[in-house]
C-alpha cells in the first residue's frame, strides 16, 4: 500500500471530525511560557505572514528532519554536501526548522544511526527523486541495480573507475556509498555501451532521462568530450581487459561479473546522483513522544513525530510519523 493509501483514510476521519489541516505553513518558533512550558507555535504562511497558534493541549513537531538543509545535514555526516540532492524535493524539503525549535525550547538532539540503508539513495540520468514519465518536476530515470551493475562501469568527473560495480551493501569493509562520496564534487557517471542499453530497454532520452543528465555518442572520444571525461577511453579499455582476463585488478570485481565489455557504439553515460533520503537523528523523545530536555525530564506541552524526532528507524517513514503521532495524540488528550 502506498502512503496516499494509508494517509488520505487518516485524513477523511480527521476533517470529518472537524479537523483543520493548512498547508505550506512553516514553523519559525514555539512559545514557552515562564514555567518552561510549551504553550503555541509561531508559524509562517505561503503570502509571508506570521500567524500566532496558541496551544490548548500541546505542540506536537513534525516538520520533517533537515535533510534538504545542505549546512545542517552535514551534522549527520560531513559528506551530505550541496552536491547532493534531497529526495522528495520539491514537495518535500524539510531544513530543520521544527529540530531547532525544539532545541530552542530547551530539547535535546538524538545523533543520527549513520547508516547507509535509511539516508541514501542514487538515481541514474535523474536529478529528481519518484516522478513518472511526463512530470513537469522531473523525470523518472533509468533503473540500474542488482546483476545489471555487471555491464556497466562507474566514473568520476575524470572518467576514472572509483569502485568495483557489484551491488552489495558491503564490498569488504566499505560501501559503494563511502567509495562514491569521497569523489571530487560527487559528480558520478555510468557507463555503458548500445547493447546493454537495448538489452535492458534503457532509453536515455526525455522524458526518461532529464536533459544534461545522460548523453549518447558514437565513439567513446566524442562521449569523453561531450561529458568532459578526459581519462574515460583510458578507462574503459583498461576495464574491457579486466574483462578478458576475469580479472579486475582496480578494484577485485568478481569474475562473475566480468561479463561484458564496453565495446559496442553508440556509447552511453547518464549521470549518477547521490541523494540524502532518511535522516534518523531528531529531538530526543519518551513513550509519550514528549520531547526531553536536558535533565532527561519531558519540557511539558512539546511532542515530536516523524522525522523530527530522532532515534527512530522501522525501515518505512510512515510508522515513524503514525506512530509516534498518536502516542503524542494520546498524551495531549489527557493532560492538563
């Protein structure tokens, strides 16, 4: 079930029980009062305006995590840098703004899990992260994944090989993400010749690629010049006797996957982007999804769900926000 699926029947029983729902409304702060608690939300609309929410029951933070935030993000990890794009965008890029509000009211940051399943993601000839065919806001791309990494090489902005293509989560002792990230401006290509491409039905035209992300040439000169990869005929005819040999000596990819050479033209690159997905660090929470401060004790009136809170991954951002929501949702209801 997709997350329309599970939200829009949330949101039918919602309204219908005189639920208000306001959209492309950004949080700047929340109000404490002189207790320490918190008790509204200062809130700015799409014209510009500042609209003021006073609480009766408790702010609950749920603005997302701060992956679309290239400053913040780097607290997570130094590599998420404005190189890579943010899944989600446009319609979803959250820059932390419920996180330091809550820090602001006296909360405390969970760190992040630093793991590569919840925050990365890599598109092929995409800039753009879940859009269909025909979107005006981007375009699908190209699947490249499993066995299919055997007939294709990755390159840095030189035209380098940067790692073994094998699509493993460890490739003995470091990641494909650790080995891309650390190329110059994680500007990345995938390499391929016209038989791969018709044997997957690869179309590395619009409206499956996006334009200045995938070009096609007839001889592998003309694909380095239209790419500026100066070392890529080098590159691939080195990696093409690898694949003679059953031997890489670069970077030990498998004889299995030493199956086919890049030899057949027209010649295809469409670039790989890194992308920052999920973000597990976030304000520090109890049972009750009430945020905690300092002394580890719950800042009265202050909640947080989603990726807004932190310490939470169930390897799906729906129950992340569900479930912590209706905790908050139950508490709220009861307090006084």
């Amino acid at each position: 079930m997709t997350g329309r699926g599970i939200m829009m029947p949330f949101y039918e029983y919602f309204t219908g029980k005189g639920g208000q729902i306001l959209l492309e409304q950004k949080l700047i702060d929340v109000y404490v009062d002189g207790n320490g608690a918190v008790v509204g939300a200062k809130v700015q609309g799409p014209d510009g305006k500042i609209q003021n929410y006073k609480a009766n029951k408790g702010v609950v933070l749920a603005g997302g995590s701060w992956k679309a935030n290239p400053e913040l993000r780097r607290l997570t990890d130094p590599r998420f840098t404005e190189n890579m794009i943010s899944t989600g965008y446009p319609f979803v890029a959250p820059d932390g703004s419920a996180i330091l509000a809550g820090v602001r009211a006296g909360g405390i940051l969970v760190g992040d899990r630093c793991e590569d399943t919840p925050h990365l993601r890599r598109k092929f000839g995409t800039a753009h992260y879940g859009f269909p065919k025909g979107s005006k806001y981007g375009a699908p791309g190209l699947g490249i994944s499993g066995p299919r990494w055997a007939e294709v090489i990755f390159t840095n902005k030189s035209g380098d090989r940067f790692v073994k293509e094998l699509d493993k989560a460890n490739l003995g002792g470091y990641t494909f993400y650790d080995a891309a990230l650390a190329q110059p401006d994680q500007f990345l290509w995938t390499v391929f010749d016209d038989a791969t491409a018709k044997k997957y039905k690869w179309d590395t035209k619009y409206p499956t690629c996006e334009e200045g992300h995938a070009f096609t040439a007839g001889t592998l000169a003309e694909l380095a010049k239209l790419t500026n990869q100066p070392n890529l005929e080098k590159t691939v005819a080195r990696y093409n006797g690898f694949v003679d040999t059953k031997k890489d000596e670069d970077f030990d990819k498998p004889a299995e996957s030493l199956t086919k050479k890049i030899e057949q033209g027209p010649f295809h690159a469409v670039r790989l982007v890194l992308c920052v997905h999920n973000l597990t660090g976030g304000l520090a929470i109890n049972n009750n999804s009430q945020v905690l401060g300092q002394d580890m004790k719950p800042i009265k009136g202050l909640y947080a769900a989603g990726e807004t809170a932190g310490g939470l991954y169930v390897g799906n951002g729906m129950p992340r926000a569900i479930m912590p929501g209706r905790w908050a949702g139950e508490h709220a209801a009861t307090s006084k």
